[in-house]
C-alpha cells in the first residue's frame, strides 16, 4: 500500500463529499449577491489580518477582537452566509476528524 496513493484517495473522497460540495455551492451562492460578497470579503480580510497577528505572536487588542465578533453575528444574520458559516463549520469537522485519525499512529509511536 502507498501511503501517497492513499492521501490522494482521501483528497478525492474529500472533493466528493457532500459537506465540501454543499459549501461550494453555497459560495457560489454568495458570490452571485455582491452585497453578500463583498461583505464577506471584507470579514475574512479582517479575520485572516487577526490570525497573521496571532501567528506572529502578538495577540490582537480585544478591541479588534470584539470587532471581528460583532461583524461575524452581523453577517451570520444574512440567511446565505450563515449557511455558508454552518457549511465551512460541517466540514472543518470532518477534516478535524481525518485529522485526528491520521495523527493516531504518531501518538500510539510516541507512548
């Protein structure tokens, strides 16, 4: 068994899988209301602009925490978007889980 071949079998199965395929055609959605869209843009510029800092080591001001938050309960109000957030949560779920599955090898070598 190649352990590559069977990393792209699990990209496949991924593609495939209802929860990517449904927050694909959600943001297709989306991107088809640029209100919607632009609104959304502007969200995840702020929230990626937030996790460089985190990464970096500097943890952002509450203020702008509390900013993000506040922009994410508005956008969660529009019916498309808090479908798209409820999808990208469905499959982050299932990626933490393959993720988890993946790791318990390395966890089982290290005890």
């Amino acid at each position: 068994m190649n352990v590559h071949d069977r990393a792209y079998e699990l990209a496949k199965a991924i593609k495939e899988s209802s929860e990517y395929n449904d927050m694909l055609a959600i943001r297709a959605q989306i991107s088809q209301d640029a209100s919607s869209k632009n609104a959304l843009e502007d969200f995840r510029q702020r929230q990626n602009e937030l996790q460089q800092k985190m990464a970096a080591g500097a943890m952002p001001p509450p203020e702008e925490m509390e900013k993000l938050q506040k922009l994410y309960d508005e956008l969660a109000l529009n019916p498309g978007i808090k479908r798209l957030f409820d999808a990208e949560r469905r499959l982050s779920i299932v990626l933490e889980d393959v993720q988890r599955i993946i790791a318990e090898p390395l966890q089982a070598m290290l005890k």
